[in-house]
C-alpha cells in the first residue's frame, strides 16, 4: 500500500516501513503518532483520492528521532559598499518511520 500525507504544511510519499524526514514535530522519542491528513491511498490498481483528505484513511508512525540537519552557509553581499555577512543555519527535524497505512 501507497500513500500520501500531508505533514506540517509538506506532502510526502510514504509506504509501509520507509523513514521519513520532516519538520520538528512536538512528539518524543519512540512515541506512536497517527496522521490523519492522507490526501492519497493505492492498493494495486485501486486509488483513492481525497478532496481535501481521504475520510476515514490514517497512517501510524512511529518517532525515531530528533535531530538538526546539515549547515548551510548563507553569505549577504553588495557590491562596491564593502557590506558582507556570513551566517549558518541547520534546521531542526523529527524523524519518521512509518509502520501501518489504513485505508
């Protein structure tokens, strides 16, 4: 089974026993979360398609982790002022993996 879920503003494609990576969720560690925003379920050649969200549809996941991903170096210039800065950024993440899709 196929789905795709609609977590914190981003759409995902997730099957049963793929990980996911997402914006921080307040969920800790280990914890089992249930996603309700499924916006499409396939099963072989059987699809359904919510408007806005399949009724009735919901995905399990469990949290594996939380953590910060790689630094970007974001760098502000302007030509012939002598204007110059550096910064970094690592954003948080929650780590997903995805365990039951009911349809």
């Amino acid at each position: 089974m196929y789905a795709i879920i609609e977590i914190g503003g981003r759409q995902y494609n997730v099957e049963k026993g793929s990980r996911v990576r997402c914006e921080k969720l307040d969920q800790e560690a280990n914890a089992i979360m249930t996603i309700d925003k499924v916006l499409m379920l396939k099963e072989g050649e059987n699809m359904q398609i919510g408007r806005p969200y399949v009724s009735g549809a919901e995905v399990k996941a469990k949290v594996v982790a939380h953590g910060r991903g790689k630094k970007i170096v974001v760098l502000k210039y302007k030509n012939k002022t002598n204007y110059r800065r550096k910064y970094g950024h690592r954003q948080y993440f929650t780590s997903l993996l995805i365990e039951d899709i009911k349809g």
